[in-house]
C-alpha cells in the first residue's frame, strides 16, 4: 500500500498449521500465512513503514537482518513485543541492491521462533539492479529459493532444541524444504534462470551444486551484486548468507536436473525444464562498481574472539546480557573488525545496521565470490578474519545493534553481543 510516498507493510506473526508429512498437521508459526511470510519488495530512497502485529501467545519481534537502519528501527531483543501488542516503524532503504531477509529476534528464543517458520525475504532494488541486463521477472526467471532444514517427532510436529548436542551443533533436520515445501518442483523454460538463494536454516551449512555438475555463474551475494561475476560448480552458503547465481537451462529442453547439496549429498529441488526453444543469453561481463571501504587505512581495530566451551557460548569471555553494553562505535568511521575463531566448528559472524567488506582470511585474500559487501561472514575453524566496516545511523542505549553468530542455537545460548553507535 503506497500512503503520502510512503511504502507501508502490515506484517502480522501468527500461528497456523502445514499438513508437510501425509496425514499430520505440524503446528507453525508465519507471518500473514501459516509457514514464512510474504516477500517486501522496495527501491533504494523508498521509505516504508512496517507494522508488526503479534498474534502469538508469546513475545516476538521482527528484524530486518541485512538493512542499514537505525537502532530504534532494527527490531532486536529490546524491541519485543507482547502478545496482541503491535510495533510500527519507519525508515529510508538506503543500501544497494540485494537479497535480504527478516526472521525474530527474540531473547534466546530467535532459534526456536525461526524453526517455526517465521521468516522473510527483503528485497532491495537499485539504479544499477534496473539497468543491469538480468533475468527479473519475479517468480518465472527471478526466483527466489529459501533453502531450510527440519527435524519432526513421531507426531509430525516440528522437534526443536532438545539436548546439549542441539545447543552446541545447531539444530539440524533430515527433511529438507524450500520456500516451505517438501519435495519441491520447479518449472522453468529453457533459458538463464536467476537464483536467489538463502540459506534459511538454523545452523546447516549448504554446498549447493547441480547433479550433472554443470556450471553456473554468481553475480551477488549478502548486500551487493559482485564487482564481475564469478563461475562456479559448488556454492557454499552457511546459516542467514544469501547468493544470486545466473544457470543456464538452454541445454536442457524437455529433461530434468536436480539442485541439491554436496555435504549431504541430497537432491533439494527438482527442476523440470519445459520442451520450449531454448534461449540464449549473454551474462554481462562487469556488474558494479563497488566503492566502499577502497584503500581502508585506518588503524582503528576492535577484537572478537569466538569462546566455546560445553554448555557456554560467548564472544570475547562474555555472554550476551541485554543489560550490557559491549562496543561504542563511532558513527561514520571506517574500523577494521578482526573476528577470531579458536574452536574448529565454523561459525558465521554476522553484524546489525551494516554492510562490510571482507578485508582478509588468515591474512590472505577472501574468496573471489565474496568480494560483494556482506552482512554475514563464515569463520573457519581456527580462522581469523578481517572486515572493514562503518555505521551510518546511530544505536542507542535502549535500543542497541547486535553481533552474533548465526548459528541461531549459539545465538541464543549467548554467543552474542549487543553494541551502541554514536
Ligand atoms: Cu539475522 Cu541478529 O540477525
Ligand atoms: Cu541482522
Ligand atoms: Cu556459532
């Protein structure tokens, strides 16, 4: 609904039920509907508010992982809202073009609200994502893939969190969906389909591959599309990261092909491909320019190290307190975060209210597909990682910004840290 310029949003988290295995009806959470919710889509200088109602029996809260937005706005744990109580917020998009998401961020509930289904996608569209020549037609070449992983009981219901294993691994499932569907299909023609791909799942990392193998070019990844793009066969995103990939179906008229992961070496989504004439398309050699963070000179460098031991998760000795602040970060100054993991578990380090650029992996250059900016970072097993970043709007007191791994499980069993701007 468009009111006075302004893109407005009536979100509302409620329960529902998904009849996923035969004969059962799984208890859900979603937003506007029984599983995940609605996709937003809005261009770069739109201004959009957002209602969030909360139809549950329980306090939720919805962020917008991904958006540069203040503190007031960004829908941490301090922003909870209680049942049958609604929260409305307003912001200026004013961010590339990119895929982002937005999921609760409940206190030490966000797993638990997330495996229930509350989830969506955030789309930002720009100068250069309009102008760019790219297959944009949502849902028929444009498609968007959210890839997650549940665990069911006997009964059919979802199994959340249940042990210390749970805790320390993340909560992972045998049943595999997309966009909330089991055994998914997918029709398409032809021609260069675009993927844009997250990882939703609640600690699963994914090395998404096609069965023949075949190659497939990616052109953005959490908050940008990438400065050219990139060919690859394997395409590793862990818990929150997003991609877009570019795949060419022209070879395939009339035949089918699975899309699937090379960890656990399933078929996650069958795709059907229409006896059509195929097209032939031409991917764009350069995508963007990407300015931020050139030539970072600045000796300003804050340490977190990843601390994990059985039953306690922590960043830098502590665990996440809500009535603690742990960083002052200044408002506009390019700092070099140096994110240092000492267990051999990977972790992905996420950021509130930012885009960074990764700077270095044990010294040396990041992968070529992750020189877009990000949101999300996958820290290696005893791995230290550099990123530069910046903070263009403030976070107060009241209402700070996050750091945490998004492994939701060592999210909200405290591996988390709450941090001001100003
Ligand atoms: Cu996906 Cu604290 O966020
Ligand atoms: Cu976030
Ligand atoms: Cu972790």
């Amino acid at each position: 609904k468009i009111r006075d310029g302004i893109k407005e949003f009536n979100l509302t988290v409620q329960e529902g039920s998904v009849e996923f295995l035969n004969g059962a009806k799984t208890k859900t959470f979603g937003v506007n509907t029984d599983f995940l919710g609605p996709t937003i889509k809005v261009q770069r200088d739109d201004t959009v508010k957002i209602n969030v109602k909360n139809s549950l029996k329980e306090n939720t809260v919805l962020h917008w992982h991904g958006l540069k937005v203040p503190g007031i706005s960004d829908g941490g744990p301090n922003r909870s809202i209680k049942p049958n109580n609604s929260w409305t917020t307003q912001y200026k998009i004013e961010q590339r073009a990119s895929m982002c998401w937005y999921h609760p961020h409940t206190h030490e509930k966000t797993g638990y609200q997330v495996f229930m289904g509350i989830a969506g996608l955030f789309i930002i569209e720009d100068e250069d994502s309009n102008s760019l020549n790219l297959p944009k037609e949502y849902g028929i070449d444009d498609i968007p893939l959210v890839f997650q992983d549940r665990r069911f009981d006997m009964k059919g219901q979802f199994l959340y969190k249940q042990s210390m294993h749970d805790t320390m691994m993340g909560v992972t499932g045998s049943i595999s969906l997309v966009n909330g569907v089991i055994d998914p299909i997918l029709e398409v023609s032809p021609k260069t389909i675009r993927f844009r791909i997250m990882n939703g799942s609640n600690a699963r990392i994914n090395k998404f591959m096609f069965n023949d193998l075949r190659e497939f070019t990616q052109i953005a990844g959490d908050s940008s599309f990438l400065p050219k793009p990139v060919k690859m066969k394997t395409l590793l995103l862990a818990s929150a990261e997003r991609a877009e990939i570019l795949v060419d179906f022209s070879d395939l008229a009339g035949k089918e092909i699975y899309f699937g992961d090379g960890f656990s070496n399933k078929p996650l989504l069958k795709i059907l491909v229409k006896n059509e004439k195929p097209q032939k398309f031409s991917i764009p050699s350069t995508l963007i320019e990407i300015e931020e963070y050139k030539n970072v000179a600045t000796k300003n460098i804050r340490e977190f190290t990843l601390n994990m031991r059985p039953g306690w998760l922590a960043i830098n000795g502590k665990q996440m307190d809500m009535n603690r602040i742990d960083e002052i970060v200044p408002l506009n100054k390019v700092e070099i975060w140096r994110i240092k993991n000492q267990q051999r578990m990977p972790h992905p380090f996420h950021i509130h209210g930012c885009s960074f650029r990764i700077l270095s992996r044990d010294g040396k250059a990041t992968f070529e597909n992750e020189t877009c900016l990000k949101d999300t970072v996958l820290v290696y097993g005893n791995e230290t990682v550099e990123i530069a970043v910046k903070f263009e709007h403030e976070s107060t007191k009241e209402f700070p910004y996050m750091y945490h791994c998004h492994i939701l499980e060592h999210e909200d069993a405290g591996m988390m840290g709450q941090f001001i701007v100003k």
